[in-house]
C-alpha cells in the first residue's frame, strides 16, 4: 500500500531532482530539521552528488519535543553536530558549515568566539571547508574573523525587513555572501498591494518580484526560498531571473505600507538601493523541512 509518509517522501525527492535540473548549485540545510530526516533525503534523492553543488549546512540548535530550537554550543554539542551532517549527508567534508547563534527574529550580542573556536578546528581537521555564521551582529562577524574566514552570513532580512541594510554592504565590500533567511517571509508570507501591483504589470508572480528584489539588491545575495512544491520551484528560479526595472525597484523600495504583520519595515533607511545591473541568476537554493515532512 502506497502511505502518506511514502507519497511525501516521493514528492520531497521530486522537488531535489528538479533543483539539481535546473541547475541549482546551493542547497541549504541542517540536520535539525526532522532531525536527521531532511539531510537523509537530500542523500536518497542526489548522493552521489554534482560536483557543482555546494551543501549549506548549520549547527548550533538542536529539535525539542516541542518543536523549539534550543541553543546546542557547547564544545560536544557540535562536534556530534558536525559529525550527524557527515554521516546523513554520507559526506567526507562538509562544503559550509554555519554557526548558528542569537534568536530568530534579531541576533543577541556577545561573545560567539569559543563555539565558532571549535568549528574552526574541525575546519582545520578537513571534516568542514568553509565555514559562515547565522543570526549574528556586525560585530560578532568581525570578532570570528580573527579566528578563521568567514564565507557567508545567514540573517533574517527581505524586502519588507531591512535591518541588514548596512551589514549587506559592508560584507559585499568584503567579498562575503550573505544569504537572507525568510527571504518569503517565512511562517508569515509577504504580502504589499504595491507587491502586487508590480508583479501584475511585469507579468511576473508576488514572490517572483520579492526574490528578483533581494537579488538586484545587492551581488553578494544568494537565495534559499524553501519550497516543497515543484511548480513554487520553478516560479522562484523564473523570479531569480527576472529583471525589476529602476521605476518598480524605486516603488518598492518605498512602499511603507507592505502589510506584512508585525513587520520592522524600514524602506530607505540605510543606503536606498534603486536598480542597476543585477546580477546573473546562478546561485538560488531550496531546503527541505524537515516540519513539512513530519505534516
Ligand atoms: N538560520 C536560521 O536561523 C534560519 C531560520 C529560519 C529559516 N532558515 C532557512 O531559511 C530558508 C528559507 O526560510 P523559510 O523556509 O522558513 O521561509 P521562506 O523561504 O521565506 O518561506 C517558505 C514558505 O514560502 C512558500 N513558498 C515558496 N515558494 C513560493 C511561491 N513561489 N509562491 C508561494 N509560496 C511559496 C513555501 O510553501 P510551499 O512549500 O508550498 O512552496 C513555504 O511555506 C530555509 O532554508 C531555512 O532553513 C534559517
């Protein structure tokens, strides 16, 4: 009898065919999720991997029973983090991995330089190649540079969230990418009229408008739209490669009133980016949730 667990797990398999298909080269996860669950598949559906794909990954939470994300720093918390990648993954090296610190909707300040201590040494042991960090302060970026490079920083920001907006420069400078979490909003999707509005005179779809904006917004932004759907798949790619002209750019970037609840919208503040040339699509993601795969 075909179950509904198997009938989700063959879709999820679906959706990571389709991403490597289309040319997709950043795949973001965590084996917290599920846990475990959503890095096994990632290896059911594409080990043995492209040599051009890069897996993402982070440590520094684990899974409660409530379904919370309690911090997991402590020095044997992520090393068995570092190593449950490893193994779900059936990886020698992890390409990325992140530390993760800080709460959910904005990072908390303080020393991060003894849990990014050890990851740096498992770097230099070969178990990870590069490392980035996640809900995290300009300040503590600059403090884990002393230890070891950064590559990416993962924070919570979109087109109705700019908190980053200074920080995006600054790492762009730096040659670092950043790689904004909830880029759709997340639990709480983005919704604006004027999102709309743009989208419908492009011919184009809301989301496909949100993503194309945080990619012109800056060329050291890479995506990670979650998706369990092919068709959403395929509409994100297609809004990676849209190009939002320098009026629809200029209108959104000062759409105050984007209903997104409980938003810190904050349009111009920080340098107001109006259009130029964006960069080339190449670089868009997808994650598997592991909550989705427990529905
Ligand atoms: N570092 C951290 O602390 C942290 C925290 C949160 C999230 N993340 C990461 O950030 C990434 C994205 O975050 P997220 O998944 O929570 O938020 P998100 O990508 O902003 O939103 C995902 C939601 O958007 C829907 N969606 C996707 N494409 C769509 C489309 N074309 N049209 C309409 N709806 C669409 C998805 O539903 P369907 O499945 O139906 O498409 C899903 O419900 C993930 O890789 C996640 O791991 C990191």
């Amino acid at each position: 009898m075909y179950s509904g667990h198997q009938k989700i797990t063959t879709a999820r398999i679906a959706v990571l065919r389709e991403v490597v298909r289309l040319g997709i080269n950043h795949i973001d996860t965590s084996d917290f999720y599920g846990p475990h669950i959503t890095n096994q598949l990632i290896k059911e559906a594409l080990h043995p991997y492209p040599e051009q794909l890069r897996i993402v990954t982070k440590v520094g939470a684990r899974r409660d029973a409530e379904g919370n994300w309690p911090r997991a720093l402590a020095p044997d918390e992520l090393r068995e983090a570092v190593d449950d990648n490893l193994t779900n993954l059936g990886l020698d090296a992890l390409d990325v991995v992140n530390l993760r610190v800080g709460g959910l909707d904005s990072p908390t300040p303080g020393s991060i330089a003894e849990p990014f201590r050890v990851l740096a040494q498992m770097q230099r042991a070969g178990l990870i190649k590069h490392l980035g960090v996640s809900n995290v302060t300009a300040e503590q970026i600059g403090e884990v540079q002393s230890i070891a490079p950064v590559v990416c920083v993962q924070n919570f920001y979109h087109i109705a969230n700019r908190r980053d907006d200074a920080l995006i420069d600054s790492l762009a400078e730096q040659g670092i990418g950043y790689v904004p979490f909830f880029p759709l909003g997340g639990f709480t999707p983005l919704q604006s009229e004027t999102l709309s509005n743009v989208a419908t005179r492009l011919n184009a779809r809301p989301m496909s408008v949100a993503l194309a904006w945080l990619l012109q917004r800056s060329p050291n932004i890479l995506l990670i739209p979650r998706t369990s759907s092919v068709e959403h798949l395929r509409e994100n790619v297609a809004g990676a490669s849209l190009q939002l002209p320098h009026e629809a750019i200029k209108e959104l970037n000062h759409a105050a009133l984007l209903r997104w609840p409980g938003a810190n919208f904050t349009a111009g503040r920080g340098r107001a980016w109006e259009g130029g040339r964006g960069p080339k699509l190449g670089i868009s993601a997808i994650q598997q949730s592991g909550t989705l795969l427990m529905n």
